[in-house]
C-alpha cells in the first residue's frame, strides 16, 4: 500500500515574516504603565453581577408562574 500523502515529504518550507513585525513593534513601543483603582473595578462588577441576578431572578419568577399556570390548567 502506499500512501500519496505521507510519504511525499515536501521540504520547500517558507518562513514567516511576523517574527521581524513583533520585533519592531516590541523595540518601537514603550510600555506606559497606568494604575487601576481597585475601586472602580469593583463597582463596575458589583453593577455587572446585579444585572445579572435581576435577569436571572426574571427568568427563574417567570418559569415559576409558568409550571404553577400549566398545574393549575392541568388540575382543572
């Protein structure tokens, strides 16, 4: 058996410019170093967690109408 696609070893492989890119872009830039205030990052995630507790909260009051409603039809 011979297989067309393993044993033909195709060795022309061209090597990639991004390693000269990320040099110059490394060497060009400066890195400026800002500081965070803990603070805010809290209140942005309290803000974010408490949009999602009302979503949740929503969608777990509304599943609870629905099964009393179909319980209720169903017991009729």
């Amino acid at each position: 058996m011979k297989f067309d696609g393993s044993s033909n070893n195709n060795n022309n492989l061209e090597t990639s410019k991004d390693d000269d890119i990320s040099e110059k872009m490394l060497g060009s830039k400066q890195i400026n170093t800002q500081r965070v205030d803990i603070n805010i990052l809290r209140s942005k995630l309290e803000h974010q967690e408490s949009k999602e507790f009302r979503k949740n909260l929503t969608i777990f009051i509304f599943c609870v109408f629905l099964l009393g409603t179909i319980g209720v039809y169903l017991s009729l």
